[in-house]
C-alpha cells in the first residue's frame, strides 16, 4: 500500500513538472514607436516593470486587532518581510508600489501615527537599499470626512489630504528619486451610478473632475513646499477613477510645477475587464482582447508619450482562473506592447491565490517564494530598459 501512494504521489509529481514546462512564454517582435529623447523618459526606461504590495498597508477597518501596526496583515494575514522585498528585486523588478491608507492612523487633527508611518518608511527603505524606486500613495482614504471630490467637500478633502501630504513630504524629505509620492488612488465618487464610468455629459463629473484636477495642483504645491529633495522629485497624479478614459487633456489638467516635468501620469488598466479582472469572464485571450489592450496603451502614448510627457500604468493584472497559460499570452502582449509605446507597467498582487475572489497573488506573502515565476520572467522579458541597452521588444 505504501508503494502505491508513494508511487501516486510520484506520478502528481511528474505531472506537476509536465504541466509546468507546457506553458510557454510567446515571442513577440513589436514595433518600437519613437519615444521622445529626454530626461523623463530615461527616468520611466530605468523603472522597467513594477509590483504592488497590495491589500497590505492599504487594508483599513481592521482596528479591532489587538495593535495597530496589525493591520498591515489584516487582509493577507503577513507582515511585509525584508526578504520578500528583496525577493521582488532579485526577479528583476525596477520598483514596487506601495498603497497606504493613512485614515485609520490619524488623530483629529491628521496628525499620522509615528509608528505607522515609521512602518511604512521601514519597508520603503528595504526597498530603496535592495535597488528598487518606491511609490507611495494615499489608497481607500474616500469618505465624507477624509476625501471625496466634489465641490460640498473639496475644502475639507484638501485640508485632510494636505495634511498626509506635508506629513510625507517631510518624512522623505531627504530622499533621493527613488522615492516618489502619488497624489490619490482611483479618486471617484464612490456610491454613484457613475463611480466608475465618467460621463463628461454628467455634472457630477464635470464637478470632480475639476476637484480631482484641483487637488491634483494642491499635491505639487504641497510637495514642492516641502523642501529638501521634493524640489524636483517625481509625482504620480491620476485623473478620475485613475481610468485611461479620465487623462483625455481637454479636461485632465497637468499640474503647473516649478521643476521641469517631473509629474507622471497614472493609469490603472485591468484590461479587458471580462479577462483580466471579471472573476466569472472568459480564460482565453483573443484578438479582440489585443484591440482592448492596445485601445489604453494608444492612448498612453498618444496623448503623453509622444509629447515627452512621463506615465505609467501602476495597476494592472489578470486574476487566476486556473489559465495560466493564456494569462502569460495576455501578459507577453500587454507588457511588450506598453514598453514598445515607453509605458512601465505594474502588476496587482493582492496576496490572494485561493477562494473565489480576485486572485492576483504572485508571492507568497509568508515564504517569499513565487508561486507563478512564469510571470515575472514574461515581465522580465518584455520590459523596458535604458536606451543604451535598448528596449525589450
């Protein structure tokens, strides 16, 4: 008896090996479009492709754990480890994002807890010593009392996130580019029939759009008040819902800034929507699904790129639905085609391998191993580069 379970878990063995080496990464020869020669677009080459650490210090409405920096694991269940981070770096990745909501750690005034924001600086500098630039943004602080973009509450969203801004100006202060601050996450007006879908026909709209356009130059000034290295750090602004449907420059204004283009855009593209982030769509990546790919990606580029203008697509992903194969397809094509237009990509690991929820998980949280190393080597392949090295194509 024991033979034959020794046999059978062989035979899973083997046939885990075998299912592994059947999925192959497609090689793909884009066109390279021109991409301005400047000191923005050498900065977004030398980022490559980037990771989020999500649902980590974003997780919020977890202060029933016994402390506060607890909520760090209040969605994942781990604390972020230098290892794991070190492990991000080692695959190849040029930087990682990390979402922090800020308003579960602030007193009346907005004052942030010192040992969360000492949390957040700690990983922030395993990051920067491993080699990786560090995005840090405000994520889920929407609400009536922190933020919402409208005009009812624009004085009070700006003092509060005035407030978190200067706060982290000054925190990293010192620090060099590697450190970038972003101004909002998918700012929206949460709980309306339009809260993901912008209608410039809807005065809604129209109203936080101009907020969102509004707090957007209150990040710069705040920032650039800040002294020290924010004179001219690089700054991620989105426009509403962070949707490439939001950055159409007729109505998505840059921020007028005294250093000299240094205001990057940002995207968020889980795109098609039925693929990559409906849970109960299709598994299979057809060419309808490239024409959506390359619907953002033109747009990114069209709009910014091809006039020198930095930015960035700093959430993407396709959830698992036991494809990994066709994910990799999406993936090689979404990544390929976004270096070739001079666009860095960021995938949304959520810690989440397991359930029928989004599981964008990558790494494991607790061993630092990754669970799909095919794709970070697809990211690795189809990433940008330096111009000196050329682009991954």
């Amino acid at each position: 008896m024991k033979r034959i379970a020794a046999f059978l878990v062989l035979c899973v063995m083997l046939f885990g090996l075998a299912a592994a080496e059947e999925i192959t990464i497609p090689e793909l020869d884009l066109t390279r479009m021109d991409i301005p020669d400047n000191e923005a677009m050498d900065f977004l080459a030398g980022l490559g492709v980037g990771w989020n650490l999500g649902n980590t210090f974003d997780a919020y409405g977890v202060t029933w754990m016994p402390n506060e920096l607890d909520s760090e694991r209040g969605w994942t269940r781990y604390f972020t480890t230098r290892e794991l981070i070190q492990a991000v770096a080692d695959a190849g990745y040029g930087f990682i994002r990390m979402p922090v909501s800020w308003h579960d750690h602030v007193d009346a005034d907005f004052n942030i807890s010192e040992p969360w924001l000492d949390r957040v600086q700690e990983v922030a500098d395993w990051a920067v010593d491993a080699g990786l630039y560090v995005i840090i943004n405000t994520h889920h602080d929407e609400g009536f009392q922190y933020f919402y973009p409208d005009s009812e509450h624009y004085e009070s969203s700006a003092k509060f996130l005035t407030a978190i801004w200067s706060q982290l100006a000054e925190r990293f202060a010192d620090y060099d580019e590697h450190i970038i601050l972003e101004s909002l996450n998918e700012p929206r007006q949460t709980g309306k029939p339009h809260e993901w879908n912008l209608n410039m026909a809807n005065p809604d709209c129209v109203d936080a759009v101009d907020c969102i356009n509004r707090l957007n130059q209150l990040f710069v000034d705040t920032v650039r008040a800040a002294g020290g290295r924010n004179a001219d750090r690089y700054l991620l602004i989105p426009g509403y819902a962070a949707s490439h449907n939001s950055i159409d420059p007729s109505f998505f204004k840059l921020p007028e800034d005294t250093a000299d283009n240094r205001i990057i855009v940002a995207v968020h593209a889980y795109t098609p929507y039925d693929f990559a982030l409906n849970v109960n769509g299709p598994a299979t990546f057809t060419q309808r699904d490239r024409t959506s790919v390359a619907q953002v990606v033109t747009t990114i580029y069209e709009n910014y790129i091809v006039n020198g203008i930095p930015a960035i697509i700093s959430e993407m992903g396709a959830v698992d639905k036991n494809n990994l194969q066709t994910r990799v397809e999406w993936l090689a094509y979404y990544v390929a085609l976004a270096s070739s237009r001079g666009i860095p990509v960021c995938w949304w690991d959520n810690g989440a391998f397991s359930g029928n929820g989004e599981k964008f998980g990558l790494i494991d949280r607790g061993t630092a191993e990754w669970k799909f190393p095919v794709i970070p080597e697809t990211m690795m392949k189809y990433k940008m580069t330096p111009a000196e090295e050329g682009v991954a194509q």
